[in-house]
C-alpha cells in the first residue's frame, strides 16, 4: 500500500508541474489546444511510465498490474476533475480515460516481457 501511496504523490507533483508550465504557455498566448495536447502526450508517458514499472515488479499478468496502476491514477485523475472543473462525465472523457488506461496496461506488458528478458 505504501509504494501506491508514493506513486500518487509523485503523480500529483507531475500533475502540478505540468499544469504550472502549461499556465506559462497560457500566459504568453500559447493556443490552448496545444496546451491540452501537451497534457495530455505528458499523461500518456507517465501512464506508460508507471505500468512499465508495475510490469517490473510483477511476478506473472503484467497487464493487471498495469491496470491496477491505471485505474489507481485515473480515480485520482477523476477526482481532481470533480472538484476542481466540475466537469459532468461525457464520451470524450471516457475516450480519455480508457486510452489513459490501456496505455498503462500496454506499459504493464512491456514492463513483464522486459523482465522476463532479464
């Protein structure tokens, strides 16, 4: 429980970085779809970057310790959007979501079929 509880943390301090560099491109007048591309191309490398690392730790099923992982960051994900945007659950975040998840799952194979390289 304790290495979840790091692994949200250090999600959160990605989340607060990435969200303070993309308010500077805000600032000076950078598009806001490309800020939003650029958070959401940050997201799908931590994703991966978390299941890859869950995938390592696993014995055997690297994809459900990706998932595992995926689902864990995705309801933190989606509590930060409910307080903070308010925003109602739509079809473009489920399309969000799932690519988020099946990015982590995907990074939770390649994280086991390393291993097993090893």
């Amino acid at each position: 429980m304790n290495s979840y509880v790091k692994k949200i943390s250090y999600y959160l301090l990605f989340l607060i970085l990435i969200s303070f560099v993309c308010s500077i491109l805000n600032l000076i007048s950078v598009n806001s779809t490309i800020t939003n591309l650029i958070i959401f191309i940050f997201n799908i490398i931590m994703f991966l970057i978390m299941g890859f690392k869950e995938g390592t730790k696993a014995n055997k099923k690297g994809y459900l310790a990706g998932l595992k992982i995926g689902l864990l960051l995705l309801l933190v994900l989606y509590i930060i959007n409910i307080i903070m945007a308010h925003k109602v659950f739509n079809i473009y975040m489920f399309i969000y979501y799932l690519i988020l998840v099946l990015t982590s799952v995907f990074g939770g194979m390649l994280g086991i079929s390393k291993k097993k390289e090893d």
